[in-house]
C-alpha cells in the first residue's frame, strides 16, 4: 500500500486520475493491514502533511491518515504517543522546526482521530506543558492563531491552577508583542483574524476561570503603563477589551486610581495607549473603558494625569478634525447631524479653553464656520463641569510637536514655567531686524552685563541647532525684582523694564569710560593690547563708526522718541512746556469703547464711574492728576454707535487730542497763582526707529474693585503714518523748566480741545464734528509736521478674557528701515503733510508687504503664519487681542532727517559676522545638543511626556498670577529712560 501511495504521489497523472486513486486507497482502509504497514502509512502520511511540497500532497496525505486512524485507532494510537507528541513541540520534524504552524495544524489533526483513546490524557499533559513553554517564547501571531485555534477544540490542553493564570498572563505578554508588517488589505485581514483567535481564547479562559481574569487585567495594565521607551506594546491588545465584563468596570477603575503604587507617569502611559487602542479595526467598548477611566481619575482629583493626556493626544485629534466634520455631513446617517452639533460645541470649547493656537484652528474654523456656535455662557458651562485645574506650566509647548527649523528656519523658546511674557518680547526683539543686528554687532568685553547675555541669546536664536532654546541665564538677569518667579507677569511692563535696564547700563558705562584717559588708538586695538585695569571694565564699542557727539544709547536710537507736554492757562494764555523721552506709546481706549463689552456699575442717580487703565497692581488704583495716564479717566465720551471698529490709528489719535483739564483736575497756574482750567496738548517731536505702541486693555474699576480686559477688536493696518513735529529752537522752550509762552488764537484751541475732549462742564457743548474734519486748523506759531511712515513689524497677543491669567504669543517678520523687499510707503510732499496730517492715519498699502514671510512664535512652537491672521485674531478668536505692537520707521528720500523721517544711518543692510567667541559658544551647545540626542534617544519620548507636559487654567498659560497681569501704564506716552511719570515700581 505504501508503494502505491508514494507511487499515486511521484507519478505524472493528472489530478483526477490521482483523486480516483486516493479515493481506491481510502476504501481500503477497511481491510485488515499488519501493525508495521500501518506505522509505515503513519510515517508516510505525516511526511505528506508535514512536508508536502504543495497543498494537494498535505491535502492526500490528510485524507488517507483520516480513513486509516479510524479504521486501525489501536495501531494509531501507538503511533501518535506523548513522545512522538514532545519530539514535535521540541525539536520539530526534518527541516521543520518545532516552532512550524504547520506541526500545530498536525497535532491538532492527530488530537480529532484520538479523542476517544485513553491514552490522549497523557498528551493533554504533555501539550499542557509545552504550550506553555511555547507561550512564553513569545511566538508570531500565525503560530499563536493556531495554538488558540487547538486550545479552543480540546480545552484539555490548556494550563489548570497557577499554570493557567501564568498561561494567561503570558499569553497576554504576547499578544503584546505582536508586530504587523502586511501592507496589503488581505494580509490585514489575516493578521486582524489571528489576534481575534487568541483573545478569544482567553476570553474563553477567563470564563471558565474566572480566577485568572484579574492577573491577566494587571498583566495588561502592566504592560501598557510600562514608562520604559525601548518597549512599545502592541496595539492588539485592544482586542481583549471587549472581552472584559462592563460590570467589573467600576471595581477595576477605582483600583487602579486609588492604587497608591501606581505612579503618574505610569497612568498617563496606560491611559494614552488606551486612546490609541480606538483605531484597531474591531475595537469595541474601549471608548467605555477610557472614558470610564477619565472619570475615575476626575473622582480621585488627579487632574494632572488628565491633562496630560490631553495635551499629549490633542494633537492626534487636531488634524483630524477637519476630515470627520466633512465625514459626518456626508454619511446621510440620522445621528450624524446630532453628532456633528455636539462635536462643533466642543471643538468652541477646546478653541475657548486652549486659546492662542490660532494656525491650528484656522482649518477647523473654516470647516464648521455655518454650524451654531454655543455663547459664551455655554461654553463655560460645560468647561465648569468637568473643571481640571494644575499646577503645570508651558502648555504651549506641548500642544503640538515643536516644528523643525528645517520648516521656518527660526528657533523657538522653551517655557520655563510662565514665562511667555518674557518669551514673546524676547521673539519680537530679534525679529527687529536693525536692533538684531546692531546688538550682534558689538564688541562687549564683559559677559556679565544684560547686553552681553542679551547678544548671547540672539546668536543662539539664530544659529543654534536646537529646536528650542531654554533661556534661563537671561531670565535669571532680566527679571524684575518685584516679579515672583513661576508666576504669570505683563510682557509691556517686562519690556519697559528690560529697554530701562539696558539703556541705564550703557549710560553706566559711558560715564566710566569718559572718566579714563582718553587714548586714541585704544578704539581698533584687539582685547590683548589692552591692560589687565581696563578689561576688568565692560566697555560697549559698535563695528560702524559713529559721530562724536552722538552720545546716545542703542536703545535712545532705536527705541527713544521724544514728546512735549504743554499746558496752557486758558485764563492767562500761558504755556508751559516740558520735554519727555519716551520707548514706548501706551494708548488708552475712549472710555465709551472700553465699556462696549463689560457692564457699567452705577446707579441710576450715580454719575458715571469711569474705568482706570494701566497697571492694576503694584502701582497705584487711579493715575495721578497730573500724569498723561489720567487722559482717560477724567472725562465721560458718549459712543457713537454707528462708528466703525478702533483702528490702531484712532487710538494714537486719542492720545495726542488735547483735553482740558477743569474742576477737580484744575491746572493750578503760576503766573495766575489759582487754579485755572487748562488745556494740555501731547506733541511728538522725535520719531523713534522702531515704535512700540501699548494697548492698555486692562482696566481697573475704582468704585467696585474689579480688574477686566478690554477685548474690543482693534485694526491693525500694516503701515502708518505718524504726524511728528519739528522742534523749535532751544530759546522758546526748556525741557529743563515750565516757560509761560503766549499763543495768538486761543479761542480756536479751545474749541477744538471741547469737540475732542469735553469737560463735564461743557458736555452739552457742540461735540459732533468729528476728529478729520478739523485737522486743517493750524494756529499762528505752530511748528511744521511731518508724517513719517512707518511699517509693521511684530504684534504680541495676549490671550485670555481677564488680567488675571493669560498666555502671549507673537506675530513678527524682519523688516528694516530700508528694506528693499519692503520698501517705503510713498512720500508726499513735506508741506502738504504737515497740513492734512496733524493726526496719525493709516497708511494705503499695495500689499507689497505680502512678499515677506510672518512668523508665529508661541514658545517652543514657530510656524509660519500671514499678516491676515493676526489683523483678524480678535476676529476669529474674541479673547485673542493685539497688546503690543512694533512699527518699524521708514526712510523716505528727500526729507530731513531733523524730522525724524530719515532712518538716520540705523539701517543694516546685512547681517553682521558671528564674534567668535559667539561663534564658540554656539559651537559649543551645538555639539553638546548633538551629544544629548544620541545618549538620550532612549529616554527622550519619556522625558518629554513628563517635562513638557502643562496647563494653563480658563485658556491661559500661566497659573496662579500675583496680580500683575495689567500693563504697567506710563505717563506721558508711556516711559522710558528717566521720565518722571513713568510708572515702574
């Protein structure tokens, strides 16, 4: 029989011809056969099956091994014994190793032939054994498809007692390990049905078990809140959760949050791959479990865990928005609109709640832009339901992943807990393109002075290779006194402080220089020619030369401006003048637009209690009388309804308007030596190279002791013109002392001062002609104006809906005062501009500014952006609103320079070569950052899961402020240098 078999096997008949004859040799199977042809078909029948060269011999070689163990079991049973069972699972058989589905699908054949034989129970133990032994070899999942598949026939063969649950948890740890290499649909499939297989099996464990069922959990939540990244868990384990009772859901989630030995950075890992599990194909209940477990760590407070994860998974959801939004309005299914609803609100509430991302929301905006938008009321309802607060910090930066300096080419700042305020400001410094440059430039012989770290920091941002740079020494140096660390502060009054500082440091250092002998040849001499006395002093020298007499500050010429203060006595018609430097514009709102968004309270007999803009802490409640602060607090402005939305024009507008000063803010006068009302005009008369304009959106309401944000939409144009007036000679005025000058036309000032700014006295007074239409007025005496253009540069957000908390970001690009790439708004003629533009106004543009890039820099993250989006912020996100803004002057040609039109020789029209002991320290880092991503590429994925991971309460990045989130105000426009009303404390 045997001959003819291997015969049937090797001949070259057909396929049907060889079926007739395996069907021959089947029928015999009934006659009698010895005990040795019997072993000898055995043999032969398992090479078929085993070995078979394709699936129509293991297909022969099944049939006749069928008909022969049922016919002849006792001589069978002798063949397929626990030996010949262990021989298989250990060593294999011939070239196939014991590890060979094929050898499973064999046994698992043997096992139906022998179900009846006494003699199985011995195999049952021999497989019971080995199965486990193969189980933790970890096999691939074919070979374990096929173990669950036999396992799930014969019950028997599966571990009883402490080996079951070892089993388990084993099996567990396998299906762990599984790894999926198909890229075709079919492949999937098969690799999908062999997980299904196995959690079957234990599914079918745990049932009769029920005492392995809480191990095998635990082997689970071992594995996925493993913190260690060279092991990463297969998502196949989603199959087992939809296997677990629902009703142990309660039981298992309080254990696991109460649990005492499981640490947060374990949970946070668990809970994260758990979200991840919802992308397997057959993944059922796993959104039960996880939103289950959010619950359950909301119960027990663990908030950070939560947010965490959040933050961690936020990213994965963003950019997938969009899709399921156009997913859900075309499936015609009859929940999807209900849905759809219900995902827009949430999508408002994550927008309210994480505010200041507005280059990942655009997208999502634009995709739900005609469905209802929830109010805010709502929105905070349903934020205050599941109210997570921390104290973790730098949300920004682990929003979304840093983006690559391959993509914008600059390099971000790290959060080192709340200090996006210094961030912001520090990123809108260095893209002032000319200030960058001129602080590269400097030879500084000190490394301890703030101009020395601050030009440290630029060569960093811009040369280093690191996606983000954690700038702590120059926090360290820079912070105020009075700032607390960790604590949220105002990035107007960081600035005012830091330009302080560093104008004040190099005045310092003049004087120490001047007080040395003067040595010609000590300019061009290198650091080594110099005496031991002399470097021991920083001395601060620029690479370009600059005129002798010229003894201002980098800060004076880039960032110092000029204004006059006159107050005339309209009494005597006596002027007194006082000349004020100043680095910053601090523009109040009309008081009538500042109470557009927030409720008055005032009786109905009260009269108006206006609102107090500036500092909110640390300073004083309520501006001092005499302070150019007090512009916007000693007068009430009814609002014109139908006026279009402020412009940043209309708010310099404000700010230079005279204002009479009467009643309880009387100008006492010394020539009339009584009080007297006044007039006080603001008149600028130096421009500055760069123009940082304040908006003072924190108001503070004296009557009720309540601090709010003014989140009215201001409009940003890109170019402006700025009305400065030549200063007239030395001998008519003093900056020094109040000198009494007679004014020819008092009467026209005065009712100009009334239309503009009405006392109370006179507030039923004509006052609806509107500001342009008496910009034509020019009295007798007055100077010439000119209209020096200006470009924008930067705008810092502050992002939040009060002074109590918020986050900065900043829009910037780099533009110099000759940009070629940005040229110069068309000039007009001189004279002309001194008679139309007394007042700021905006400037037409072609939109030629288009051709540069703008940046959006939000701590670690750099994107690109457009100039639209931050003109539309306020817009598109309400408590997104423009605090700071950089305009950059603008050299037109043919006009004095005595104007402050002419960018006066601060323009650098390239960027200057790295010093080298820049260039070393940059080297330096750089190798040193090379260094840390090869011995920390292990440790990396788990360090940035725990360090970069925040919050920032109600939307802000910052938590627990101190208070001083209010700009720091400013008399007379603001502050600077020495300025006596300039409010720093």
């Amino acid at each position: 029989m045997d001959k003819i078999l291997e015969g049937l096997v090797s001949s070259d008949h057909s396929v049907p011809v060889k079926k007739a004859i395996v069907k021959k040799v089947v029928e015999a199977a009934e006659n009698e056969a010895t005990e040795e042809q019997c072993r000898a078909l055995f043999t032969l029948t398992t090479r078929l099956i085993l070995l078979g060269e394709d699936a129509f011999q293991k297909q022969i070689g099944v049939q006749v091994l069928d008909a022969y163990a049922r016919y002849h079991r006792p001589e069978f049973e002798l063949f397929f014994n626990k030996d010949f069972v262990l021989s298989l699972l250990q060593q294999g058989y011939g070239q196939l190793d014991h590890r060979d589905p094929f050898i499973i699908d064999y046994i698992h054949c043997c096992l139906r032939l022998l179900i009846s034989c006494p003699s199985v129970l011995e195999t049952f133990s021999v497989i019971q054994v080995e199965f486990l032994r193969m189980v933790c070899e970890r096999p691939e999942p074919a070979l374990c498809a096929r173990l669950s598949t036999l396992l799930l026939d014969f019950m028997q063969c599966t571990p009883r007692g402490k080996s079951g649950v070892l089993f388990c948890q084993q099996l567990v740890r396998t299906i762990s390990c599984f790894q999926c290499f198909a890229s075709q649909e079919q492949e999937l499939r098969e690799y999908v049905g062999q997980v299904m297989k196995v959690s079957t099996l234990l599914q079918n464990i745990w049932k009769a078990e029920p005492a392995t069922l809480l191990p095998s959990l635990q082997e689970v939540f071992a594995i996925i809140s493993s913190t260690d990244p060279s092991f990463d868990p297969s998502i196949a384990l989603a199959s087992l959760v939809q296997h677990i009772p629902i009703q142990m859901i309660t039981v298992l989630i309080k254990s696991l949050t109460t649990d005492q030995n499981v640490r947060d950075a374990s949970m946070t890992k668990a809970l994260c791959r758990m979200i991840d599990w919802l992308s397997w194909p057959l993944a059922q209940h796993v959104d039960t479990w996880v939103v289950a477990l959010l619950k359950g760590l909301a119960a027990v407070q663990k908030f950070t865990i939560l947010i965490d994860v959040t933050l961690l998974k936020i990213e994965l959801v963003v950019p997938r928005v969009v899709n399921l939004v156009e997913s859900l309005r075309t499936d015609g299914l009859p929940t999807s609109k209900a849905f759809l609803l219900q995902f827009t609100e949430l999508m408002h509430c994550m927008m309210y709640q994480y505010s200041g991302f507005p280059d990942l929301y655009d997208h999502i905006l634009e995709a739900i832009k005609d469905l209802p938008k929830p109010s805010e009321e709502k929105i905070k309802l349903v934020l205050n339901q599941s109210a997570w607060t921390s104290q973790s910090n730098s949300f920004a930066s682990s929003l979304s992943k840093q983006a690559g300096k391959s993509e914008t080419g600059k390099t971000g700042l790290i959060n080192l807990g709340n200090t996006c305020y210094m961030n912001s400001i520090i990123q809108t410094l260095f893209m002032a393109t000319d200030f960058r440059r001129h602080v590269l430039s400097l030879h500084l012989n000190s490394s301890n002075t703030l101009m020395k770290k601050i030009q440290l920091l630029f060569a960093f941002l811009a040369h280093t290779q690191r996606v983000a740079y954690a700038p702590r020494n120059f926090l360290e140096a820079s912070r105020p006194p009075w700032f607390n660390v960790s604590s949220q502060q105002d990035c107007s009054e960081y600035l005012r402080f830091l330009l302080d500082r560093l104008h004040e440091e190099e005045k310092t250092l003049q004087v120490l220089e001047s007080s040395k002998p003067k040595v010609p040849s000590l300019v061009g001499c290198s650091s080594k020619e110099t005496s031991s006395e002399e470097r021991q002093e920083s001395r601060l020298i620029e690479t370009e030369t600059k005129p002798a007499d010229d003894q201002r500050t980098l800060i004076e010429k880039m960032f110092g401006g000029k204004l006059i203060t006159g107050i005339r006595c309209m009494q005597c018609n006596c002027i007194s003048e006082k000349e004020e430097p100043f680095t910053d514009l601090s523009l109040a709102f009309c008081p009538a637009a500042s109470s557009q968004k927030s409720p008055k309270f005032q009786g109905p007999s009260e009269e108006p209690k206006l609102l107090c803009q500036g500092a909110v802490n640390g300073g004083s409640e309520a501006p001092e009388p005499g302070s150019a602060s007090s512009l916007a607090s000693n007068f009430h402005y009814e609002p014109d309804t139908n006026e279009p939305p402020l412009s940043v024009p209309d708010l310099v507008n404000y700010f230079l308007a005279p204002e009479i000063l009467d009643e309880d803010n009387a100008y006492f006068c010394e020539k009339c030596a009584s009080l007297q009302r006044a007039e006080r005009t603001l008149k600028l008369v130096s421009a500055p190279e760069y123009l940082i304009l304040t908006l003072l959106r924190f108001s503070y309401d004296a009557k009720c002791h309540t601090r709010r944000k003014i989140l009215d939409n201001v409009t940003i144009p890109p170019a402006l013109r700025l009305p400065v007036h030549v200063p007239t000679p030395p001998a008519q005025w003093s900056s020094a002392s109040s000198s009494p000058v007679q004014v020819d036309s008092p009467e026209s000032s005065e009712n100009l001062a009334k239309k503009l700014k009405p006392s109370q006295g006179d507030e039923k007074e004509d006052g609806t002609q509107r500001i342009d239409e008496v910009q034509e007025v020019n009295r007798v005496g007055d100077t010439p104006v000119h209209s020096v253009p200006y470009m924008l540069s930067s705008v810092v957000v502050h992002s939040g809906v009060s002074s109590e908390s918020g986050h900065y970001y900043s829009y910037g690009r780099n533009i110099s005062g000759a940009d070629p790439a940005n040229p110069s708004p068309d000039g007009e003629d001189v004279e002309k501009g001194a008679a139309a533009r007394s007042l700021c106004t905006p400037e037409l543009s072609d939109g030629r500014q288009e051709e540069n890039e703008w940046l959006l820099f939000n701590d670690s993250r750099v994107t690109f952006t457009s100039l639209q989006s931050a003109q539309n912020i306020t817009k598109r996100f309400p408590k997104d609103t423009a605090y700071v803004l950089m305009y950059r002057k603008q050299e037109v040609p043919g006009e004095h320079s005595n104007g402050g039109v002419k960018a006066s020789g601060m323009s650098l029209s390239v960027e200057p070569p790295l010093q080298k002991e820049l260039l070393d320290a940059i080297i330096k880092d750089n190798k040193l950052y090379l260094q840390e991503q090869e011995l920390n590429a292990r440790t990396q994925a788990l360090q940035a899961s725990s360090s970069s991971c925040s919050f920032r309460p109600n939307g802000s990045d910052d938590n627990n402020p101190p208070g001083s989130c209010g700009p720091s105000g400013g008399g007379g426009g603001g502050g600077g240098f020495n300025t006596i009303s300039r409010l720093v404390f």
